[in-house]
C-alpha cells in the first residue's frame, strides 16, 4: 500500500540499473581485433558479439582459417592500407591483439602510434600472449605422490623421493602416537603410511600466480613477445589508455590450432603419436573460449591488475595429454617415448616440453556472491532456471555440445539481479583430459569431419572384400570382413565369444552327422552382435567403416539395420503380436514397429553379383580343406540364389524400401571356361587378364559409389579427393562430352600452354639478366675479396676467439689498429726497398 520500500530493494533495484547502463555502454563500444580469422581471436569475436554489435578487425586470409560471419565482424579493414588501419585503430574504444596470429612489426608500429598520439576518448588495449613468456621462470619444486609413474619406465629415476615419502609417514606415526589415538588406529595409520610411500613420487613446479608477472623469464623464442608486453603495459603513462595482458596457456578446442597436427594424426590413426622425455611435466592449458570469456570480463569489470593469466585448473602432464587424445580416438599402440634431442625438430617440442604450474586470473577465480532478486523477478528466473542448465557448458552439472560461433552459451537473466563480482562462466575448467570427449566433438564439428559408411555385400565367396578394401583404402577407413570379425571375436574372453564359439561347435557337429537337419549358419542376431560391438569402436565412430560381406540374406539385414520401437498411435506394428495356445492374441506392453538404426546406417551400398565359379575360386585360394567348407557354401548359395532371384525381394529391395538406399550394382564378369586355353601359358595369360578386368570393374564400382555418396554428403576425411578409375579413364565415355565442353577444354589447354610459354620467356630474361650482372661485377667481387674480405674475416674471427661485451666497437678498434699497422708496414717496406736499390731507384737496375 503506501508504505515504503525497504532500503535493501531500493539498493538492489539501484544496482541492477547501473548495470543496464554499463550494459548499454558496453553495447555502444567500437571495438577492433587483429586477424578476425586466427584462432584464438576468432573466439575473441564471438565471445565480445555479445556486449557490441560494432566490431572491426583484420584478416590473415589463409584458405583454411575459420573466418567469424558477418553478424559478428561488420568491418574488414586491409592490413596493406597502413593509414586508414591506424586511423581506425586510434578510433577505437576497445583494442584487442592476439600475439599467436599478429604481424609483430605492424603490432610494434600500432603501439608506438598510440604512445605518441593524443587519444580523445577511453580506451582499453587487451594484449593477448603466450604462457611461453614464463617458460624459464625461476621457480621451486614440491613432491607429490604419483600412480601413473609405475607405468613409465623413463621416469624411475624420479623414485627417489620416496625417501621423503617415508619421513613424512614416519612423523605422521609420531604425531598419532602423541595425540592419543588408540593403537588400532595406530596400526591402521602405520599401514596407509607404508602403503603411500610405496607410491612413487615426483617433483612437481609449485603454482605462480597472474601476480608473479614480474618474475617471468621467456623462451629465447618469446623474448620478442616478452618485449611486446612490456611496451604494451607502458600505456598506461598515457592516461586515456588502459592496458591489460591476458597470458593465454597452450590453446585448444574449436577445431583445433596448437593441437592439430596430434588431433589429426590421432583421428586418421597414424602412427606417429609420441611423448617428449618422460612425459611428466606440467603445460598450462586454455580453451579458447575460456580465454576469450576473460577478455570480455575484463571489458566489464576493469580490474585494477594489468596481467592476467588464462589457464584452466586440469594441470594435465604432457603424458596425460597425448594419451587422453589416443585413448578417444581409439589409437591401437602404446605411445612411446622419443628424447628430447630426437624431437627438437618436432612441431611444437619447446611447448610440449615446459614445466610450469599457473594459476588463473583472479577473474576467473571470482565464485559467484550472493544474489539478490527482486521479487517480481523471482518467478521468470525459477522459469529460466533449466535452460540456464541445458546451456551450461561441458564440466558442469548440465554440460551439453558447443554452440555454433556467435552463438550464446550464457544462463538466462535473472532480471535485476546483482553479482558482486560477477562470477566466470568456465567452458572447460577441468582441463584438456577431463573434457577430452567433448573437445574431440568440436574437432570433428569444426573441421566438418563426419563418419562415411559403406556397406559391400554379395553371396558367400564374392568379391566383396577386393572391393571392401579399395574403398577402405579410398578414405582411409577401418575394413571389416565378416571372416575376419568372426576369427577375432571367437578367440577373445567375452560373452558374444562365448556364444559364437559355442554356436560353431553346433555347426560343426551338425555338418559331420549325415541325418542331422542343422544348424549350418551363425544365426543372424549373432552375426549382428558381431558387427555392432565391432562398429561401435571408437575409430569407427569418427571416422566410419567399409563392412564387407555382411549382410548376406534378408534376415541378417532386418537385424543389422532395423530395430524395434514402440509404435507412435494409429500405426500398424510390424512386429507379430504374442498369442497363446489357442490362438488369440496376447495384449503384452505397446505395440513395436521396426525402424532403421539411426547412427549406424550405410551411406553407400554396393551389391556384388559373382558367377559361381568365381566365388568357388577364391575359396581354394585359401587352401582350406574342401570338406571344411563346401557343404556350407553350397547351402548359402542356394539360400542367396533364392532371395535374389529375378523378382523376388532381395537384398537390393530391402536397401531402397527399408532404409531409401539404392545400392549400386556390381556385375564380376563370367570367367572364360575350362577348356578354352591350349596349355599353361595360355591359362596364366589368360587368368591375369581376366584378373586386370575384374580390378577394373571393381575399380569403376568404387568410383560409382563414391560419386553417388559425394553427391549427397560432403566427405571431408583430412585426406586429399580419392582419383578416378585407373587405366582406361580418358577413354570413358569421351564420346558423351558436349560439344561446347569440348571447346571450352580446348581454349584452357591453349591458355595454359600460352601462359607457359610467356613464363619461360620471363626465366630465360631472368637467367640473361643475372648473367650480365655477375659479369659487370665481377672487378668488384675481385677487388674485396683481395683487399677488403680476408681482413675482416680475421677481425670476425677474434671476436669470436675473445666474445666481447661490445663486438661491433671491438671489430671497429680491430679494423683501425690493422690499418694502422697496415701503414707502417707499408712505410717500412718502402724504405727498405729505396735503400737496397743503387741510386735510391725503385726499379731494377739500368731502369
């Protein structure tokens, strides 16, 4: 009624205004970032799209690099047009460089620029750097107790501490026996005692904090970097400039920068992965969005401290690192080791082998205060409460996938509420490691990676596995041969190895009894349990498979590619009801369709048609007992034979009724018969033709197959485009080009042969030009080679004999006291030659 408010709403209403207009004055901020498409600035762009939508920047221009959209960037400026960048920069209320991507001398100019330029408005300089600048540090060590180093032989050496280890398990007895603990507790404190200093420990680098900036000691490769922050942090002598530094740790995630060449080895399976030394030492890390959500905070909250460190809290060990990445994308070797000499030439050896522990910016430490809500806000933030949830990011109670750049990952408003101050929204806090799973995604969702899956069946003996493997080898895929699956899995200690042995036994014993009516095939829901626990390793999620020789007949697709589910209303089930013993149907739970299995179906068939003698060839090929496999042959080929007849609902029918796949169909040409040939020679001839077309064919079927999934999906496998058909493929179908096709190929091989011939003449004016020059100086090379070249190089090699304070004044005084002596030299000589010649001539005598 009239009462009045109470102060502490008055207060919190107060605030909450004050932070709309820092909001509103934040959105107004005329923002510029350095090469918008780098890695880490284009996070930076994404990230600060959401105080300001006036944001201009520069480009790198590489092909590869992700370029931010235009909702985020409105403005590009040209790097060459050295002016109007300047201009653009000094008119600026926000200024952010990212040093990993930045042109150092144009940042140096920019910097001096500003130093010596009046700025009329605010501005806030945001550099962002490298942990590189703390690599050789100065710092103390600590030791800590260590599981996984019993599984790294490199670093037994480091088991030395376990001295230390039972000193302390020895005070610890002490301090129990004085504080009066029982003795039962004694004992069982003894034996925790004894047990942790049977673990090994390792010395570990004790934390720095953002505070310690002062301290910092680069690596010879960013003593430049180094040099830059410092005349960075000098801006602040300039009253209108408020610089700050962001110290970013190694970066990662979306789609990778640092880390791709491990990530992109790892994804295609290469054998190439290593850990430097030991392994054990500590690398600061970043997710590029947590470093780009610092820099934003620092827009809003303009801390008092200049430096700030941008690491996450994982204090992952480079070990830790290279296998969580192989253990993800399911690497089948053990990492091994390479010394540190061995990998100085390796990508990135000076930052894998850092050993240095940070702790993050005081700004990403702020937990969040207490909130004060005005009531009437209180209903629409319990409303928001679980999309703020469904948006949290990985590592957090309701971590989901990464949004798309530009996208926002923030909790919803709680309308006036206040948060002092206001708290980090971490991306990925707990590192690298414990978010391996969700950083992989981004990997593969940046770089538009995407599992491709072919399917190659035919009857039992066909040329599904010839043709299996060219496409495997065609985009580097895992190959699965049913044989093969079925070997493996038989031999291994699991359940579905237990079933399949036992289910071969029953085969066995039911073809060696002549009156036995079976089994004589692997039952269907068996084979497709084979093949799903095959698929569903984790090479084969990322990148795909090529499944060979499966499914055979209808019921082993049916259980392969379709899967039960409860029928939406109306729909009729597929799947028979239950009935009772005299007949009538049994109402048992929902109704159940069958539907494809999402996540796993093919995207590419081919259905493979070999002549029987075929089929029977390559089965002796294997040089297995007749007896072993014949009768099952023939009974699956009579069973093939039946479902694919002209007419009837074969496997091609179920591909483009059940899952709207059409396969393509591969005809095997008939071989010749027996008695064509006139002896060996004519045989063998004849085979390895025979062999030439049918690698034709199948050639010619892949490239079908994979232009028909090409056109329907984009298949990026870090691989380049697979070739087309081998030998014949100029002579495909030549006659089909359109005539206007045909002459435009002709004009381009004109164009190009006419742009040859013009560089050609431009090398041979070159190779002239060049030849003339060294001619014209030629009397110069041979005057300082003979007067000027051998005294320097002398003076060269004293200073490098004595190495100087100041090499350049030494050379100097070197140069002079040569010339010097030069001159005597010179004079003496003279005189001793006037007083041996008679006359006190030069020259010979009589001259």
């Amino acid at each position: 009624s009239g009462a009045a408010p109470s102060p502490k709403r008055s207060q919190s209403r107060g605030r909450g205004s004050g932070r709309r207009r820092q909001a509103a004055a934040l959105a107004m901020m005329k923002i510029f970032v350095n090469n918008v498409d780098g890695h880490l600035a284009g996070a930076v762009c994404a990230d600060l799209a959401k105080l300001s939508c006036n944001i201009i920047g520069t480009r790198k221009g590489n092909i590869d690099d992700l370029v931010p959209p235009e909702s985020v960037v409105q403005q590009v400026v040209p790097r060459l047009e050295v002016r109007q960048l300047l201009k653009t920069i000094a008119s600026c209320d926000v200024v952010v460089y990212d040093l990993h991507d930045a042109d150092l001398e144009e940042l140096e100019l920019v910097l001096r620029i500003l130093y010596q330029s009046e700025i009329i408005q605010d501005m806030a300089f945001i550099l962002i750097s490298s942990v590189g600048v703390w690599a050789r540090t100065p710092r103390e060590y600590e030791e800590v107790q260590d599981i996984s180093l019993e599984a790294v032989p490199e670093a037994a050496a480091l088991e030395e501490g376990g001295e230390a280890a039972e000193g302390g398990a020895a005070a610890g007895g002490d301090a129990a026996a004085e504080g009066g603990i029982g003795e039962e507790d004694a004992e069982d404190g003894s034996a925790s005692a004894q047990e942790a200093a049977k673990v090994p420990v390792r010395p570990r680098p004790r934390v720095l904090k953002s505070e310690d900036y002062i301290r910092r000691m680069p690596a010879p490769k960013f003593q430049e970097w180094r040099t830059i922050e410092t005349l960075t942090l000098a801006l602040k002598e300039k009253g209108a400039i408020r610089p700050y530094v962001v110290c970013a740790g190694l970066p990662y995630g979306n789609g990778e920068d640092a880390f791709l060449g491990m990530f992109r080895a790892a994804w295609m399976t290469r054998p190439t992965l290593r850990v430097i030394g030991h392994g054990l030492n500590t690398i600061p890390l970043v997710h590029v969005r947590d470093a780009a959500r610092l820099v934003r905070h620092i827009l809003e909250e303009k801390p008092a401290l200049d430096y700030h460190l941008a690491v996450d809290r994982g204090d992952a060990t480079q070990r830790a690192i290279v296998e969580a990445v192989a253990k993800e994308f399911g690497i089948p070797y053990d990492i091994r080791s390479v010394s540190v000499p061995e990998a100085l030439l390796a990508e990135m050896a000076d930052m894998l082998t850092m050993d240095l522990r940070l702790e993050p910016s005081p700004l990403m430490q702020a937990a969040p205060a207490a909130v004060e809500v005005d009531p009437a806000a209180a209903d629409a933030a319990a409303a928001g409460e679980g999309d703020a949830a469904a948006a949290a990011p990985p590592g957090t109670a309701g971590g989901a996938a990464p949004p798309a750049v530009g996208e926002g990952a923030e909790g919803a408003d709680c309308g006036d509420a206040v948060e002092k101050p206001k708290a980090f929204r971490w991306w990925c806090e707990a590192g690298l490691a414990a978010n391996i799973h969700a950083v992989g995604g981004e990997f593969c969702r940046w770089r538009r990676l995407q599992p491709v899956r072919f399917c190659v069946v035919g009857a039992p003996g066909s040329g599904t596995a010839e043709l299996g493997a060219m496409m495997a080898e065609r985009y580097n895929l895992p190959h699965m041969v049913l044989d093969d699956l079925i070997e493996e899995i038989r031999n291994a200690d699991s359940e579905t190895g237990k079933l399949v042995r036992d289910k071969l036994a029953e085969i066995e014993a039911a073809l060696a009894n002549p009156k036995g009516n079976g089994p004589y095939f692997v039952p269907s829901a068996v084979l497709a349990k084979v093949v799903l626990e095959a698929v569903a390793t984790k090479p084969s999620l990322y990148r795909g498979y090529v499944l060979s020789g499966f499914p055979q007949f209808l019921e082993d697709a049916t259980e392969l590619f379709l899967e039960e589910r409860p029928a939406p209303p109306g729909a009729e089930p597929v799947v028979e009801e239950p009935k009772d013993k005299k007949g009538k149907k049994v109402e048992e739970g929902p109704k159940m369709i069958q539907v494809p299995r999402l996540g796993f179906l093919p995207d590419g068939v081919a259905l493979v048609h070999s002549p029987e003698e075929s089929c029977l060839a390559r089965l002796r090929a294997k040089d297995l007992p007749e007896e072993q496999w014949m009768p099952t042959f023939k009974k699956k080929m009579e069973r093939w034979q039946k479902e694919n007849a002209d007419g009837a609902a074969g496997l091609a029918d179920f591909f483009q009724t059940k899952i709207s796949l059409e396969p393509v169909v591969v005809n095997e040409p008939v071989p010749p018969p027996a008695d064509a040939a006139d002896g060996g020679a004519a045989d063998e001839g004849a085979a390895e033709a025979r062999a030439l077309t049918v690698d034709y064919v199948f050639d010619i079927a892949a490239c079908e197959l994979s232009a028909k999934v090409e056109a329907v999906k984009e298949v990026n496998n870090l691989m380049p485009p697979p070739p087309g058909p081998k030998g014949m493929q100029a002579e495909v179908r030549r006659e089909e080009v359109p005539a206007e096709d045909e002459a435009k190929r002709k004009r381009d091989e004109e164009e190009l042969r006419r742009k040859r011939e013009r560089e050609e003449k431009l090398e041979q004016i070159k190779r002239d030009e060049l030849s003339k020059l060294e001619k014209h100086s030629e009397p110069l090379r041979q005057y300082l080679m003979s007067f000027v070249v051998p005294t320097i190089t002398s003076g060269l090699v004293e200073v490098c004999r004595t190495q100087p304070d100041d090499p350049v004044g030494y050379l100097a005084e070197y140069l002079a006291a040569y010339a010097q002596l030069s001159r005597k030299r010179s004079k003496a000589f003279r005189g001793s030659s006037s007083a041996a010649s008679p006359g006190g001539s030069v020259g010979a005598p009589g001259v």
